[in-house]
C-alpha cells in the first residue's frame, strides 16, 4: 500500500495539481512492491517551492553542485506536480535497483535520454524519483509481472 511520509505528501498527493499521470505509476509502483516484495511504498517528496529547491541546491548540496546552481538555477520536475519520489524502508539495494528497472521497462519517457524512474541516495536512504514529461505522453508499456509469480488471473 501507498504510506506518506507526512501529512503534507498525504494532502499533495491528493491535490487536483499533480500530474495524474504521477499517480497512476505510483498506483501501480505500489502494487508491484506488495505483489513482489511484500513492501509498503513511503511517498517522501510531491511538491516542492521554489524557496525549498534553492535550499536543496544552496546549502544541502555538494559544494561543487551549489556553485553549478548558483551560477544557473534549475527547476524540478517537482516543483510543477510532475515528480513524486518514494522509499521501500528496509528494501534491500538490489529490491530498489529492480524496481527502477521495472519502472522504466514499463513507463517510458518520451524523450528516451530521460527515465521515468532514477534511484539516487540523498541523506535519507535509497529514494526513487519517478517523473513524467512535460507535454508528451508517457508511454506506457504491457506490464509483466514476473514469469516466477505464481497468483493466477490478475
Ligand atoms: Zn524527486
């Protein structure tokens, strides 16, 4: 099942703003992780404010990465409802690096040097972004559960 972090990622998840699109890959994120792993999945980050971004990129990074924003700010895909990012608590690496994969195999970018999903271990432990793009659809593929699976009809 989906858990949230905060009531704040709670109520944003909900909100009419984000891309619902976000939603139904974590819908089925969700799924796939009580299905596979009998995992909960914990959205940490929906929403971000601008004010919030140049904390991140500022005073959180990496020096080098705070000069590079200094310099020339970016936006996330956060910050317009189109970026959700989650954690398995106590997944194993090899449970996260799997799931990335699933993602991507099944939710496809339009643009195909981006991905959907991108595992990345911020302070908090191993976190997986998924995004989608701006004004394309996100192609979504035939899901396959694994062949191994043994559930019958789904
Ligand atoms: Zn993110």
């Amino acid at each position: 099942m989906i858990v949230f972090k905060t009531d704040r990622q709670k109520t944003e998840f909900a909100d009419p703003n984000i891309d619902s699109r976000v939603r139904v890959i974590l819908f089925a994120v969700s799924g796939y992780a009580e299905h596979t792993y009998q995992r909960d999945v914990e959205i940490t980050e929906v929403f971000r404010t601008q004010e919030e971004q140049n904390d991140i990129y500022t005073v959180k990074a990496l020096p080098e990465i705070a000069e590079q924003y200094k310099v020339h700010p970016w936006y996330s895909v956060h910050q317009f409802w189109r970026g959700v990012d989650f954690v398995m608590r106590g997944a194993h690496i090899e449970e996260v690096e799997a799931m990335e994969k699933w993602v991507n195999g099944n939710f496809v970018y339009t643009h195909l040097s981006v991905k959907t999903a991108l595992e990345h271990n911020m302070g908090a432990g191993l976190h997986i972004h998924i995004q989608v793009d701006n004004d394309n659809v996100t192609e979504i593929k035939k899901v396959n559960i694994s062949t191994n699976d043994t559930v019958g009809e789904i």
